[in-house]
C-alpha cells in the first residue's frame, strides 16, 4: 500500500472512529466547517462541482454558482458526518431520520412479491435512506459498491454498509448482476446509485441539456425478473429531517429489441433524476465529470 492509500485509509478510519461520538450539534458544525473551507480553497473537486451546476442551472451568473457551490460542500459534508454518524445512531434516530413521499410505490410493490429495483442519484444521503429502509420497514435489500482503493477503505465501506443491514456486492468482477437478479426473481429488494456509468457499456442520455451516460443495469434488470423500477430523489431542507421521494414506475415498453427498451426506460430514470436535481441543486454531490462533452472527445470515457 502506498503512502497516500495509508494516509486516505487513515483519514476514513479517524472520520468513522471520531465523528461517529461527537454531539450532533458539534458534528454538524464541523462539517459545515470543513464544508467552508474546502470551498474556499477552490479545489478540483470544487471546481468540478460548479461545473456541473451550471448545467442544471444554465444562465445562473458567477456569483449565483459560486454561492451554489458552497451550499453543496456542505451538504456534501453533512453526508459524510450523517454516514460516519450512522453506526452510533439508535433505531429510533434512524427512523426519524427520513420522510419519503410516495412510499407506497415500493410497499405495494414489495407486497406483490415481484421485486423491486430502487435507483437513485447521488442526491443527499442515500445511505441513510437505506438504513431507513432496514429499520422503519424492515426491508433488507442488496445493493453495489465501486472498489475503491486502498483495498482496506473499501473493505470499510463494505463492513459499514452491512453494518446498516445492507447486503453490499462488488461493482466489478462480473458476478454482481446474476446476483441481483436472483435477488429481484425471489421477491427482494435491490437499491443501485444510478447517475454515473461506471463501465463501457452505459446508455446515452439526454440530461440537462446535453448527453451522459447513465448504467443500463436498472433497466435490465427490471426487464429480465419482471421487477418493479422506480426511480427515487432525496434531499434536505433546514431540519435534521431528510426528505424524499419515490417517484411513479419506470414501465418496461412493450416493443422493441432489448437495447432499444434499456435506452427508453433508462432516459426516464435520466428525467426523473433531472426532476429531483433540478429543485435541490445543492443536494446533488457530483464531483466527477458527467456528460460525455466534459470526458474525452474520442473515447467517451474518463
């Protein structure tokens, strides 16, 4: 391991080890804290960020997005002090931690014992949205995480997430999507991050205004178990509350080859996403590159 991946995994480690006792009060301070500093320094990250919200509110002047800008490092920030919180947290915390509109999309669908696929973007706090999920409804669900490095920060996050009663399986490898299918065809419950394609085979999407690629897995998902997807939006207003929402089914079409159905279903999660980013800008922690015009012009990829 390198010193850098020593270092990072070190940071994680204090993060989780240290916050996770701090008074609310306090936590939330110094994350607005580091929110604001980070901002100030105006980093990659920052940058990138900014960027991104240009496009979601295009005509905003400089001022108007940097000030955006702020608001999302500390909302950023405050997922990292919920997350590095959540394992202190008691069930009751936890449920009183989220309120989702719409939630009998899922219910009903959990209770028809088809299977249902939730996909959100990187909006709040989805982690707490899935422990929210295992503690209010006593739902267990399988979900994926990308590998990250140092090997030992991604064992961390596995072992954080199954702590919250998620059952968490490799992005890469090549075995994650049998598995969620099995999970989908016995009746269960599958939670995907959805606004970023990690591999070389996402769908193109109309976005904002321009085009990304978004993974194909939800949809194809859904087509081949005959789960139920709906696309879910969170974000936060001035309360400890979260807030969020479960948004209408995305409906298989009944004509069309396989590829063609994917591009469909996958540009209505694309618009639905785009619904719920668009009226909590701040919400939205994307920090990386998105649309194909900011990734490399001849490959499509970062």
């Amino acid at each position: 391991m390198s010193a850098q991946d020593r270092l990072t995994d070190a940071l994680y480690g204090l993060g989780w080890g240290t916050v996770k006792k701090l008074p609310e009060p306090a936590a939330v301070r110094l994350g607005r804290t580091i929110a604001d500093l980070a901002w100030k320094q105006r980093g990659k990250g920052v940058q990138r960020l900014e960027s991104n919200y240009a496009r979601v509110v295009p005509g905003a002047s400089a001022e108007a997005l940097a000030e955006l800008s702020r608001a999302g490092m500390r909302s950023y920030l405050r997922y990292w002090m919920e997350s590095f919180r959540l394992p202190a947290w008691s069930k009751e915390r936890i449920k009183g931690g989220f309120e989702p509109k719409d939630l009998h999309h899922l219910t009903e669908g959990m209770a028809a014992g088809r299977g249902v696929v939730l996909a959100l973007p990187h909006l709040a706090n989805w982690d707490l949205a899935g422990a929210w999920v295992t503690t209010q409804l006593g739902i267990p669900f399988t979900t994926v995480a990308e590998r990250l490095k140092p090997e030992t920060l991604y064992d961390r996050f596995v072992a954080y997430r199954e702590g919250l009663g998620m059952e968490v399986l490799p992005h890469s490898g090549g075995t994650a999507f049998g598995t969620l299918a099995r999970r989908l065809r016995e009746g269960g419950l599958v939670c995907l991050v959805a606004d970023r394609d990690l591999s070389a085979s996402g769908v193109e999407v109309a976005f904002f205004g321009d085009t990304a690629r978004m993974p194909a897995g939800p949809a194809l998902l859904a087509q081949q178990t005959g789960a139920l997807l709906l696309p879910v939006t969170l974000w936060y207003d001035d309360s400890p509350v979260m807030r969020g929402r479960v948004h209408p089914p995305v409906e298989v079409p009944e004509s069309g080859t396989r590829a063609g159905k994917t591009s469909v279903m996958t540009q209505a999660l694309a618009d639905a996403f785009a619904t719920g980013i668009a009226d909590h800008p701040e919400d939205w922690h994307m920090l990386q590159r998105l649309w194909l015009a900011d990734l490399d012009p001849e490959k499509g990829r970062p």
